[in-house]
C-alpha cells in the first residue's frame, strides 16, 4: 500500500471572518483564534493567520500583545506601524516586520494604500520562555529577501535558514510563484507539515506517491502533514500564474500550546 500525505482543504467559506475599524479592514482567516470555534485547526506552532483588505485609510488601535511572534507581510498598499518601543515605521508591498512580543507590547496598525492586503501570521514559541524575554521589532524591504529562479519558478525566501528573517519558533516560509508550464517539488520531512495560502491564479498540488490531486484557487487553505517522508508538487492552471504562500513547522513540538490550557 502507498504511503499518502495527509491534506486538508479549506475553501474561503469555511475560514473565519474579522473586521477592524468599523469595515475598513476585513479579514479572512485561514486560521482563526480559538475562541472563535475556526473550523480549520491549528498547524504546530503556527498559531493564526490572517489575510486583511482595506480599501483606503483604515486603523487597528493601539493593542496588547505577549509572547507570540507575529509577521506582517505585506501583499499590496503599504502598512503604518506604531509600537510602545517607541516605533514608527511603514511597511510597502513586498515588505515584512516582525514583533517578538516578549514581555509584553502594544502596537497599532493603518493601511495606507488606495488598496492594501496583508498577512498577519502569529507563530507560538515556549510562552514561558518568551514572556521572559525583552520585546523587539524588526523590519524588511522587499529588496533584501533572496530570490531564487529556475525552471518557471520563482521562490521569495521569507523566514527561515535562507532568509533575512528568523525566529524562536522553528517556523519557515516562502512566496511562490509558478509560471505556466513549470512544477514545483516540496519534500516533506517525517513529522513536518506545510500550510499554504493560494494568493491568486489556480491550480494544483499532487501527492507524488499516490498520485492524488488537490485543487487550488485563490484564497483557498490547505495543510499537508507528512507522516513519512513525502513529496508534493505544485503546477498552474491555465495560462496564469500560481502563487502560493508557504509556511513548514514541525507538526508537533515539545513543549504546551496555548490552545491546550483551559482558557484563551
């Protein structure tokens, strides 16, 4: 008997929903907090991910946070930062920031583009390690993410051993795009899972053990464990190209979760 990777698809209607600043900035959520009741579950240590839309001026207020690790990565417009560090700063479309939240932080949040979207991703370290921990915020431009192209693909490296950004959390993840024509190859480790956001074109993934086919469009989720050892590959529809944001964590680690203690 063939050995499959387990895969899980979430189309946009089954992800959660969130609004900010009376309907300025809309969220949809691929993986919601867990008060919430999100249908799609937690991956690892990758704790929520959300994408948000705003079409003009929009603004989070200014809000806690404590021990999480929290990207913004931004996809179009350009995002304001403001933090009790005694940051400001704005982040435009291909740009990422970073807050370890440690101890504890506040920060706000506007969209400044005539149309900004993003991802707001928290990943999950040892929290009691982390809140002992001095908070920090990092910053990058688009222009010093790696960019590797071959074959019709193109892979932004975002987090992770071969990027600019790294974390406590043992998390990576890449933007890729794949052109007409190309494939794209991902090996997964025993006891890894990827999650993958679909950010525009269609197409699909394909077990390459068993040969089973999973079927992407835009804004649509998926999550791959791999119990063994496995191997997947990714291909465009059409004459459009895919985009996929990929995340890999361990699908287990070694210490407590939040989501595992009695209250959120």
């Amino acid at each position: 008997m063939k050995n499959a990777l387990e895969i899980k698809l979430y189309p946009p209607d089954v992800q959660g929903r969130g609004a900010f600043d009376g309907g300025r900035i809309t969220e949809i959520k691929p993986i919601g907090f867990p008060h919430e009741g999100p249908s799609v579950p937690h991956v690892g240590p990758l704790f929520y991910w959300a994408w948000a839309t705003a079409h003009g001026y929009g603004k989070i207020g200014l809000h806690p946070h404590q021990g999480f690790e929290i990207l913004s990565y931004a996809l179009k417009g350009e995002i304001g930062h403001f933090d009790t560090l005694g940051t400001k700063s704005r982040v435009k479309a291909g740009g990422a920031q970073i807050m370890q939240t440690g101890s504890g932080v506040s920060h706000e949040e506007e969209t400044l583009g005539d149309t900004t979207e993003f991802f707001q991703i928290w990943f999950e370290p040892d929290l009691s390690a982390a809140i002992q921990r001095t908070p920090a915020y990092r910053e990058f431009s688009d222009e010093v993410f790696p960019i590797q192209k071959k074959e019709g693909v193109t892979i932004k490296f975002i987090l992770g051993a071969e990027a600019p950004m790294t974390l406590v959390t043992e998390a990576s993840m890449q933007d890729v795009t794949i052109g007409p024509g190309a494939r794209y190859q991902r090996v997964l480790a025993p006891g890894q899972s990827l999650a993958i956001v679909a950010i525009s074109g269609k197409g699909m993934g394909v077990d390459e053990e068993t040969g089973r086919k999973t079927y992407f469009q835009e804004k649509y989720f998926a999550v791959i464990h791999a119990p063994i050892e496995g191997s997947i590959s990714f291909q465009a529809k059409g004459d459009n190209a895919l985009r996929l944001a990929i995340i890999e964590v361990p699908s287990q680690v070694s210490y407590p979760l939040y989501r595992e203690k009695t209250r959120f």
